[in-house]
C-alpha cells in the first residue's frame, strides 16, 4: 500500500499496487478507509444488544458488514463518478482510476449499480425497518457527492452519511428506536462531527484547487487555521456526546466505554497536533494523511474494541 505523496506523479495514500480489477475497485473506493468507518457500525450493533440481545448472531453480523461495506462501495463509487471531471483536474487526483482509464465508465456505474443492490438485499435480510429505510440511506450518500457545488458544509453531509451507520446497525438488532428516545440521536451526532472534523482536515489538500475551480469547502472558505479550529471544535463536541451516553446512561454502558471515551479524546490531540499550519509553505500532505487516516482507524477499532469489552465484561 502507498504513503500519501506531494508529487502529482504519484498516486494517493491507501491504495493497493497492482492492476488487477480486484485492486483496481478496492483503489476505486478507497476500501481501507472502511477500517475507521466500519467500527462505529459495531458499536451500534453492541448498543443494541444490551436491549435485544437475541438480535446479535453471526449471521447478523455478517449481514450488518455486508450492508456497510456495499453501501459505502455505491456511496464511494457515485461520489468518483459524479467528481470525475474534477478528479481528472486536480494533481492529487489524476491518477483515481476514471481519470486515468484504469476502470471505464461502464465498469464503475455496473459496480455501483451492483453494490446499491447488494445494500437494499442485505437491509432486507436484517429486518422490514431496515429494508424499507435503506433507499433514504442510499439517496443521502449519493446526495453528498453534489453538495461541493453549492455547499461548504458538505463534510456535514458526510457526516450524516457515515452517522446513520450505527443507527442502522442499532435498528437492525433491535427492531426499533431508543428509549429515551435522544439516545440514537445522541450516538449519531458523535459520529457526525466525528466524520465532519477529519474531512475538513482532509480537505486542507485541496484548498487552492476548490478555490480555484469554484468548489465549496469550509478551508476554501475559511482558510487553514480557521479550518482547523473549526475541526478541533467539532472534534470536541464529539468527545462530549460520546461521553455524555455515559454520563446520563442513555445507553447501559460502563467504565470499558468511557476509557473509549478518554482514548478517543487523547487520539483525536495528538492527530490535531500532527497537522502543522504552513507558513508561506505548502501544506504537509503526509500530516494531513497521519491524521486523517492512522488517527481515526486508531480512534474507530479501540472504541470499538473497548465498547464490546464493555458489553461482554462488565454487563
């Protein structure tokens, strides 16, 4: 797998070598960013279990994995070939495999078309609530890939794509929503500014391409170190609505959950201080994809991992 680079020679961090059409979709939509995504999911489904226990199984799991893994592949995929334009422009991205021709425009709108079934099916088998929820869940990711366009607060439409995860994997093990009933809103608002901080850093890259061609984002708009504040800011609200599912016990969690609390807040500072503010110089891609990548998937798998000892531990 490759670093991030500077150059436009070279192609973006977490990427495969290889030009096998397995490598090639996996590049396509950047599958090893499903580790910081893909955890939050779980600890829905764990959340869930402290009320429907029966509704954790193996084959739930599977399902549960299966419907985030191909909705994140349609949302990835869309989000490609709607930016294809922009992609093929932009130094950073010219080597994403529309722009360079090593997947045809047919290859990906079929993948896309595929994953988005395989989305809806895997809902199905999890529950009728599901099902019938994930055509909304699916039009809400493909509605973000426009938002660029008008919008600087995409990143919070991100957010909200990646936010209703674990509500989703919260409704297929329970069958239902929340008592109280700001729980799950509680656990989604977490992983919104969660998601929306690091994207904004991540869009630090390209500040003077979207400025130049005309693209919303908060660092277009706001400039570095505003962005950052901005992304710090949220970053810390995160850390209080995770801890205040602890605090008011709006789920029945205990001390493994808030040592993930705490390990989350002592990650999400050190990523911020990874990312130093350029003076008259160009900004440290490298930094920017310590923090946006090794941070998060720290910050995903320990709460994850924290959470489920959690449950099986102290519960």
């Amino acid at each position: 797998m490759s670093a991030a680079h500077t150059t436009s020679a070279e192609r973006e961090g977490q990427t495969f070598d290889g030009e096998s059409l397995v490598a090639r979709y996996a590049n396509f939509v950047k599958l090893p960013h499903t580790l910081f995504a893909l955890p939050f999911t779980g600890v829905g489904a764990i959340l869930a279990s402290y009320e429907s226990a029966t509704g954790i199984s193996v084959a739930a799991a599977g399902w549960i994995v299966l419907a985030f893994t191909s909705a994140r592949f349609a949302a990835m995929g869309f989000n490609r070939i709607v930016d294809r334009r922009y992609d093929a422009l932009n130094p950073r991205t010219k080597l994403r495999e529309l722009p360079s021709g090593r997947l045809t425009m047919p290859q990906a709108v079929g993948a896309v078309i595929v994953a988005s079934a395989l989305f809806m099916f895997s809902a199905f088998q999890l529950n009728a609530l599901c099902g019938w929820l994930s055509p909304i869940a699916l039009a809400w990711t493909f509605f973000y890939s426009f938002t660029k366009r008008f919008t600087s607060l995409s990143h919070y439409v991100l957010g909200l794509s990646l936010g209703i995860a674990p509500a989703g994997a919260y409704l297929s093990v329970s069958g239902h929503w929340t008592e109280p009933a700001w729980a799950l809103p509680l656990l989604v608002g977490a992983v919104v500014l969660w998601v929306s901080g690091f994207d904004i850093i991540y869009a630090l890259q390209d500040i003077d391409f979207d400025r130049g061609h005309g693209l919303n984002s908060i660092p277009a708009r706001l400039g570095v170190r505003r962005s950052l504040l901005l992304s710090r800011a949220g970053h810390g609200i995160s850390v209080i609505l995770f801890a205040l599912i602890f605090v008011l016990n709006a789920f029945p969690v205990h001390w493994f959950y808030a040592a993930a609390v705490a390990v989350a807040a002592v990650l999400l500072h050190f990523g911020h201080a990874s990312v130093k503010v350029p003076d008259n110089r160009p900004i440290d891609v490298r930094a920017i994809d310590r923090a946006f990548f090794r941070t998060n998937v720290l910050v995903s798998m320990s709460f994850f991992a924290l959470t489920l000892l959690d449950r099986l531990i102290l519960a």
